[in-house]
C-alpha cells in the first residue's frame, strides 16, 4: 500500500496556512487549502509577506489540481479560499458544518463560501436553504472533563466566573443556531458536499475519522469552532489538529496522545498574541500539554507550525518542547526546516 503526504504551505513559509495533501494509489486529499498574508508585525517587508502569500496561494492550486477530496475544517481565510473554482469544482467537499457549533463571522463566511460553490453548480444557494431545526447540544464542558476541572490554584474563582461566562455565551449561540436557516449538503453532478463533523469516511481504504466540534484554543473561544482529523491507511496514522492553538486544552491532547498517531500536524500557541489574547496561564498549559504529546503519543515525526512560528522567539518561548524532543528522539520541527529552510520569521531579524 503507497502513501504519500506533502505539506503544501505553513506558517513557517511566510504566510498563513496549515495545507496538507496525503495520496494513496486510488484518491488524493487537500486538506485546509487557505493562505493569508502575515499581519503588520510580522519581521518582513510588506512586499515580501505579499510574495509569500502568492506563493502559497499558487501551490495550493498546483495541488488542488490532483485532488480528489478537498477538508474544511473551520471558516477561516487561512483555512479555506473563498472563491476558486479550480479547488473545488469536481471534488468532494468534506466541511465543516456551517450551521452549529459556528461564531457570527465564520457564519458569515461559511454563507458566502456556499454562495459561490453552489453558484458554481448553477445554484442559488438563497433558493434551498431550509427551515431552522431546533437543537439541544449537550453540555461542552461535559467533553472536556479535565480542563473544565483543572486546578489553578488563586485562580480557580476567576476561572470558575470565565467558565460561567462562557456557558452564557453558549446558550446565546445555540438560540442563533436555532434560528438558522440551515445550509444543506449537496450532491449534484461532479461536486459533492458533506459535512464532516464527528462522521468517519472511507476512500478506498483511507479512512478520515473527524472529531465533533472542537473549541479554537481555550474554552468557550469566541474564535468558534474546529474539526481535528485523523487520517489512516493500514497501519500508518496522520492526525491533524487543526487550530487547538497548543492544544491549550487538556483534553484535546490526551485525543491526541490516544490516537497514537505517526505523524502529527500540531498547531501551536500564538506567542505573537502573548500578553494580548495569549496570557502566561494558556501558554503554560499549551507548553505542557505538547510536552505530553511529545512524550506520550509514539508519534516519529511532528509538525510544529501554524500560529507558532509568527515571531522570532517562538522556539525560546516553548523551548521545553523542543527540548523534550530532542530528548526523546522525536522529529519535531516546523515545515520550513523539515524542507531545509530557514524558518521566514528569522529572515529578517
């Protein structure tokens, strides 16, 4: 059985993106082809952030070209293009569901992104939306045990107020979902769309196996919502994080320590955002739980990229990953260097 993946564009490249292709000998998957330019700080001429973003933009078409299934994993421009007919037309279109488990903007987003790829199918999207549905979702805390529980020591009071804030905020979004009028799935001549969450599927033995709806970072992020996905063919395993951003969440990395994956696409906290929507206590735990993963998950290689490296000193702010790893003899590394370049936040410092 061949397998092949090839990471099409990150963070460490000089522009926003967590794109991956994996190809087995019968079906070849695009996984969050989105790229954005990096944001005014980032240590490099305006000019040059605009190349790198044309860049990833052109090799997420070039691999578009070849492939058979196309993942969104959530409504973000660093995740998905919004419009290009070439990556979606006579794909299938494992999505994100854009009805729940959604903020306002990534609604938004989600609802224009539709427009288009039903246009493409000479649809107008306005003309199925169908009747809202009333929803119950269970209680989000009650998938996240450990960190809704976590001790903080003198911050256990502010905590509990956050999270009590945060329910509040939940039941306000699950009124809105209600009130949806829901975007459905399609399947009309060579384009099909489905959407993905907590759904497993099989492409002639490759198997994509996507979590429920995950928090984008700490509990009740107003960020939204994402889909992990873990991809196996035999006995080799590729899990994708998605944006867990560390994972801050305990959670989430036992998920990941669980899967026992070869190979880990680990988005990481945003140390560029610290001090700002990044405090010292998320960081903290972000670095701890990829300790863990690094320990713990039996996984030989591991992509540390995505939010990461926006910042020269990302690898001095999570140095302790670093250096479990390389204690351990794992291969952790951003794309960048694992395509012997030097990482774009060091190109200009």
């Amino acid at each position: 059985m061949g397998i092949e993946y090839k990471p099409i564009w990150f963070d460490s490249l000089g522009a926003k993106s967590s794109c991956i292709l994996v190809k087995t000998d019968s079906v070849t998957i695009l996984i969050d082809p989105g790229v954005a330019i990096m944001h005014r700080t980032f240590p490099a001429p305006s000019t040059v952030k605009y190349e790198w973003c044309v860049e990833g933009y052109e090799a997420i078409l070039d691999a578009a070209t070849i492939a058979d299934v196309v993942v969104i994993t959530h409504y973000h421009y660093d995740h998905f293009i919004d419009f290009e007919e070439r990556v979606y037309r006579g794909k299938i279109v494992l999505a994100k569901n854009p009805n729940l488990y959604i903020n306002d903007s990534q609604r938004n987003r989600a609802l224009s992104f539709f427009k288009h790829l039903y246009a493409m199918e000479g649809i107008d999207l306005e003309s199925v939306l169908e009747e809202p549905v009333e929803v119950k979702p269970k209680d989000p805390l009650s998938e996240i045990p450990k960190a809704s529980t976590k001790d903080f020591g003198d911050y256990n009071p502010r905590r509990r107020e956050l999270l009590e804030k945060g329910m509040k905020w939940f039941k306000n979004r699950v009124r809105k979902w209600n009130s949806y009028r829901r975007i459905p799935e399609l399947k009309l001549n060579d384009t099909e769309v489905r959407f993905a969450d907590g759904r497993n599927f099989n492409f002639d033995g490759l198997k994509l196996r996507f979590t429920r709806p995950l928090f984008h970072g700490i509990e009740f992020s107003r960020v939204g919502w994402v889909l992990g996905l873990t991809i196996e063919y035999g006995s080799w395993k590729l899990l994708y994080s998605s944006d867990l951003n560390g994972p801050i969440i305990e959670d989430y990395a036992d998920w990941i320590v669980s899967e026992r994956p070869s190979i880990i696409i680990l988005d990481g906290p945003m140390t560029y955002m610290l001090g700002y929507t990044l405090n010292k206590i998320n960081l903290n735990r972000a670095i701890d739980n990829a300790v863990r993963i690094v320990e713990d998950s039996g996984a030989e290689l591991i992509f540390y990229d995505h939010h990461l490296p926006r910042e020269p000193r990302f690898k001095e702010r999570t140095e302790l990953v670093w250096e479990r790893a390389r204690e351990k003899g794992i291969r952790l590394t951003t794309v960048a260097e694992y395509l012997g370049l030097t990482p774009a936040v060091l190109r200009y410092v």
